[in-house]
C-alpha cells in the first residue's frame, strides 16, 4: 500500500522537525567551537532554512518512491 501525498508530508514534517530539534542543539554546541558565535534567534533562523529544504526534499524523494513502486506493481 502506497501513500497518499498528505501522509507523504505529514512523515515529513515529523521526520524533519526532530531533526530541527537535534540540529539546533548541535548547531548550538558546535558552532562555538568553530568561532562562530551566533544569537538563539539567528540559529533558530538558520536551522528554520534548512529546515524547510528537508521537508521539500523527504516529500519528494518520497512521492518519487511511491510513483516508482506503482509503476512497478
């Protein structure tokens, strides 16, 4: 059984705002260590952007798999 395209986004979404989650944390941790030192707001901001391409880059990857798979069936 294949998705529809509202649960496709709706996997995304999840997926990707964990992933937020753990980047912020990362990105806060890290980036001091790096000598970049950025505002919690300017990090959010920043996670946000890529935050946004991850989602649109899962959905897709994910309708391509499942117009492959009903292809194939």
């Amino acid at each position: 059984m294949s998705q529809t395209p509202k649960q496709s986004m709706l996997e995304a979404v999840v997926n990707t705002t964990s992933g937020y989650l753990i980047s912020l944390v990362t990105q806060v941790a890290i980036f001091p260590l790096f000598g970049i030192h950025l505002a919690l707001g300017q990090n959010m901001l920043l996670v946000g952007v890529f935050t946004v391409i991850s989602i649109v880059r899962s959905y897709v990857w994910r309708r391509i798999f499942n117009h492959l798979h009903r292809v194939r069936t």
